[in-house]
C-alpha cells in the first residue's frame, strides 16, 4: 500500500510530491537532513563542457522575487565524475538535467550520464533564460526531431522543463504525444534589472532569470491551461514559498512541485512544505491523488 504522499510522475515514483529544481542544490550538497526526506532533488544542469558562467554580478533581489544569471556554471558532464560519491549519498530519487548547443550535444551529455548509473530520471533543460538558445527553441520541427532522439535513447523517466515565453501547450502536446514522463513547468521568467544611480544594469549579462512570488500566478495560468488541455504529466514550478503553494499547485492539476529560489530564503522550506501537505491531506482525509487536477475537472 503506498503512502498517502505518493505521487508518480509518468514511471518516476515519488515518496512525496516535493523536489528541489535545478539550479539550486550542486553536485556535492551537504544539506542532506533536508534533501533525504524529498521526493527527488534535480541537480543542476550538466552541459558538455566545463561552463563557467556569466559575468558578475549574477544576482539581484527583490522583495517579490529574485533576478539570476549564473549562467549554468557547471564542471561539465565528465567533470562530475568525481561527485558520484556524494551523489549516491541521497537516498531520494536524483534526477540529472541537462543541455546541449545542439542535438548532438544533448545526445552525447545524455549517454555519458546513463553510463554513470546513479541517476533515477532525466530532466531535459529546454529553458535557460540565461545561456545563448538552440535552434530546437524556435523551430518546433528541430525541436520534435530532438525529443524523439532523446527519447529513443533514455529508459528511464524522462521529463522536459519548458519556457513559458514558448507555446507550452503546443510543446506539452507533442511531449505528451512522444511518450515523456512529464513536463516542468516552467523555468524562469527572462527580465533585465537598472541601477538607476549608476546608470547601468545590475547584472553583468544584463539579462536574468526572474523567479520568486511574483511569478507563480502567471506559472499557475499554465499549468491549468495544460493540465485541461494535454493530460500529460505535471511538475508545478515557480513561485512556491509554502506548503499552501503547493497544494494550490497540486489543485491546478501538478502531480508534484518543485522548489528554487525559496530554497536560498529558507533551507528548511521543502521539509516544511511535506509536513505542511502532510497534516493538510490528513485533516481532508484524502490522499494526494485525490486532490491533483480537482480545480481542472
């Protein structure tokens, strides 16, 4: 009999409906009291080349959110090698993202990544607000040849996380259609901060990636539209900073939720975000499944 947090996402099963997104959590994280008792953790990206990022600065805060341009720093896909060790300390699934230049890329990065055996799903990273886009962004048909590659050669779960500064229902149809596990929806936001006192930009790339409170009615807004529209599996991605976030989520018809920027704000926020759906599906006397999408029936 499974849990009554259990949740499943296409063939990824989860203890809990609560992960952390890429970007936040490294390859050695420490934090592991927290990020043990998850349902996943998404590491960040893995390009194929060590990536050192943009220039800084990389961060700025708002009271409403927060605008990054790390810029996917990363060891790149050999590099983490030597994170295995710490890696296979986790005892929730882990889940590899990653990115290619190209659709070669994408399919050498992948392979190098199944050979290391460690990895429980994939998450394809088709959103970066902060790197250069591939010709897959803007062209469905290069984007459907590159799904279908990808998919021929992962066996295990394999999610794509999307833009909302694309058709996400029409990208979600043709993953749904091409047999992924899931979608994340969605990454950041791009936005640009001013230093009007220094007559300059706060960030070194100008461009960021706006994330926090401020965007989760305009993620929401896609997740029901999918939800109603696709059928396909949902990870609810932006703006979740309580327990009651995630729930509005799993509502909206989000199988599962991930966690980003509030995760610097407050470690502990996951954990509480469990405990907080815990007592709440206890109270209902329901379990999570019969809570998901009763906002989109």
């Amino acid at each position: 009999m499974k849990n009554f947090l259990f949740s499943k996402v296409g063939n990824l099963e989860l203890a809990n409906p609560v992960m952390i997104a890429s970007g936040v959590c490294g390859f050695a994280e420490e934090n592991l009291s927290v990020l043990n008792r998850l349902g996943a953790v998404v590491f960040k990206t893995v390009t194929l080349q060590p990536t050192k990022g943009n220039p800084t600065p990389r961060v700025t805060d708002f009271s409403y959110g927060m605008l990054n341009s790390i810029g996917l720093e990363n060891p790149g896909v050999d590099g983490i090698k030597s994170k295995l060790g710490h890696i296979k300390k986790l005892k929730c699934k882990k889940i590899a993202s990653f990115l290619g230049n190209n659709e070669q890329e994408f399919v050498t990065i992948v392979e190098k990544l199944q050979e290391y055996k460690v990895f429980d799903g994939y998450e394809l990273n088709l959103s970066c607000p902060n790197v250069a886009k591939g010709e897959w962004f803007y062209d469905i048909y290069k984007l459907k040849k590159l799904l279908v590659r990808i998919r021929k050669i992962v066996s295990k779960p394999l999610i794509a996380k999307l833009s909302p500064e694309t058709d996400v229902v029409k990208i979600s149809s043709l993953c749904k259609t091409l047999g992924y596990d899931g979608v994340t929806l969605t990454n950041t936001y791009t936005g640009i901060a001013v230093d009007y006192k220094n007559l300059t930009f706060k960030l070194g790339n100008i461009y960021g990636g706006f994330s926090g409170p401020a965007i989760k009615p305009l993620v929401q807004r896609w997740v029901y539209e999918v939800a109603k529209k696709v059928k396909i599996d949902i990870i609810g991605c932006g703006g979740i900073i309580s327990g009651e976030d995630a729930i509005e989520y799993f509502l909206l018809g989000a199988k599962a939720v991930q966690i980003g920027s509030g995760y610097f704000r407050n470690p502990q926020l996951p954990v509480e975000c469990v405990e907080f759906i815990r007592k709440y599906l206890q109270e209902k006397k329901v379990n999570l499944q019969q809570i998901v999408g009763l906002l989109t029936k």
